[in-house]
C-alpha cells in the first residue's frame, strides 16, 4: 500500500499543503513543533479516520478556523483511489473514498496504516484504557467482524449507562451486552495469543534476549475461550455486580473495563519498565501488528514511525532497522540524521513553520 499524495487545509499548524511521497523511506527532518509529527499524523487520518495519538477532531482543526480537511491518493495492487476526511468544529466527520460517502468500517477494508511514537510508551506505563484503544485499532483493521461488534457494544454500553442513570430495568440491555462482549473477548484472546508470540521475538531481537510477555486481563477467567462459557460467565458477574452498577449508574462488568497485562522478564512492565525498555517494547509491539496485519490483509501497511530513536540507544537503534522488512512504504520523523540503512531511497522532506521543503 502506497501513500502518494497528500493535501492538508487548516490541519493542526498548516493552513494549507500539498505533498508527494514516494515508495520506501520518505524522511521528515524538523525541529521540535515544526510540524513533522502533525504531518505524519495527518497521513494517519487520512488512513483511518482518526489520530493515532489519540487526540479529538476539534483538536486537530488549525486555531482559528472552523474546518479541517484532508485528501489523498493511495495506491495498491496497480488501483488508485482517492481519499478525504473532512470536520467541522461542532459537527459531522465525513469520509469520502472516490467521491463517495462511505463509513469509517469501510475505510478500514480499504486502507491499512501502522503508526509508532513516543506516545506508545503509555501502552506500557498508562491506564488500562490506552491499551484498550490500542487493542480496538489493530483489531479494527485485522477483522470487520471485531469492528461492527466494538460498534454495537459500545452503543448498547451508552444505553444500558443512561438507563442505570435514570434507575430503569437494564436486563434488555445486558442480554446483548454480554452476547457481543463475549465475542468481544474471545476475538481479543486470540489476537494477543498472537501478539504474545510475535512481539516477544521482536522484544528479544532489539533488546538483546530480554523477555517480554503478554496476558489479557478479562472480566472472566481467562481459561474460559468457548464463546458459550464466556457468555455464561459474563451473565453470573453481571448479576454479582447489579447493585454496585445501580449505586454508581455505571456499567461495572465486560471488555470495556479488560486490560492487557505485559511483563519485561519477571516483572510487569508499567511499574519496573525503564523508559528505554517501555519504548522499545511499544515499537515492538507495533511492528508485530504490522506483521500481524500484513499476513492477514496480504498487502503491506503504510508504516509511519515517529521519533522511534529517541530514546534507543545505538544498538538497540541497529537491532530495530534489521526488524523492519517488507514494508513498501515507511514515513519517519527524525531531528537528525536517520542511520545509514534507512538513507537509502524513497524521499527527504524539511518540515518548518507548517511548510515543507523536499530535499534532493
């Protein structure tokens, strides 16, 4: 998959920008607040309809405008198609693809993107809703499915809350909470099953044989993996917690309150981790996404990486440039100059004060 062109109008510090890429290392060089990272993040709205750092539609307008809009031509298996994402403060999103208003589940069949910066680290060291959020976006992207049932759950999880606000009978809403939150959950189980495997081996490869490991942590046991046993096992926690719900007015059971759990050798990560060992073990963790991801989709993901030397040192920075393969197009921000290996084709960009100049 190939990114090759992109426009911004009054998006983050650009009020207005065209830019062409080409296949392979496309080099964002910049000063901090240049705008090297909003134009990366840019091109992973463009991709999937939201930031990857996280942030609101409203932030990502530039400061005194009202709308933002992005467009794009993206390329795979010899098909071009063009792409724009478009807000309006106080309003709609609205995605078009060729022209045409689709929604956000059908952008995620078209496009696939993989993005990792320092704000990765809170996979390792924030609440358990980061890695929630980072769980719902690679597996949006690995299947339809996950992403239609994400929907439905958090629609019904808004219903059941307003009716436990408002003291009525909640049973409606639990039936189909927890008939979509087990299917939730057992999608979540393999998927870090696989995760598990990959990113342990990426880990071991940067950081010289250290351990990484990873675990969910569920609302049920985690032997329980039949979708009927899980089923049954939400409705008893869900009939444990009842009153503590009615007290709250919150829903208190199912995957939107699971975490993951992952450990550096013999200890969890978020509260033994070095910022060295968290940052490493992010990009780990999303270079196994991007594999995950390109064996399912059988296309190669646009990768976009965001700082990722900031905090590695040089071996650990050589040990990660031997991970990345396969890749036809990577997007990478830097202050310096990338190591040698990454210097070796695609494009050079200087990013300044919301204006890019291509280098030779």
């Amino acid at each position: 998959m190939i990114v090759e062109r992109i426009s911004l109008t009054h998006f983050r510090n650009f009020e207005s920008l065209e830019v062409r890429f080409a296949p392979g290392v496309n080099v964002f060089f910049g000063d901090n607040g240049s705008g090297k990272t909003n134009l990366l993040e840019a091109i992973f709205v463009l991709c999937l309809g939201r930031s990857q750092r996280t942030a609101a539609d409203s932030v990502l307008v530039r400061q005194g405008e009202d709308v933002y809009r992005l467009e794009g031509d993206i390329s795979q298996d010899g098909r071009r198609q063009s792409l724009a994402v478009a807000y309006q403060r106080n309003g709609r999103k609205k995605i078009t693809l060729d022209g045409v208003a689709i929604r956000i589940a059908e952008l995620y069949e078209n496009v696939c993107a993989v993005s990792s910066g320092p704000e990765d680290s809170d996979i390792l060291s924030g609440s358990p809703s980061v890695r929630r959020t980072f769980l719902d976006i690679y597996m949006s992207q690995y299947s339809r499915s996950y992403l239609d049932n994400l929907k439905d759950y958090h629609r019904i999880l808004s219903q059941k809350n307003a009716a436990l606000k408002a003291d009525m009978d909640t049973s409606a809403f639990d039936e189909l909470l927890i008939r979509n939150g087990a299917r939730i959950i057992k999608a979540r189980q393999e998927f870090i099953a696989m995760l598990r495997k990959v990113a342990s081996r990426h880990y071991a490869e940067i950081a010289h044989g250290e351990i990484l490991d990873i675990e969910y942590e569920s609302c049920v046991p985690s032997d329980m993996t039949d979708p009927v046993i899980i089923e049954g096992a939400l409705a008893q926690a869900v009939q444990k917690n009842a009153a503590r719900e009615r007290a709250t007015g919150l829903a208190m059971v199912g995957p939107h309150r699971d975490d993951m759990t992952i450990s550096i050798g013999d200890y969890p990560a978020r509260t033994h981790g070095s910022q060295g060992q968290w940052r490493t073990a992010a990009v780990s963790l999303k270079l196994s996404v991007y594999e995950i991801l390109r064996e399912k989709r059988k296309v190669a993901p646009v990768l976009l990486l965001d700082e990722i030397f900031a905090e590695l040192d040089a071996n650990r920075a050589l040990r990660l440039i031997d991970a990345f393969s396969g890749y036809r197009q990577l997007f990478l921000t830097t202050a310096v100059e990338p190591p040698e290996p990454l210097r070796t084709n695609g494009g050079r960009f200087r990013i300044s004060r919301g204006t890019v100049e291509v280098l030779s």
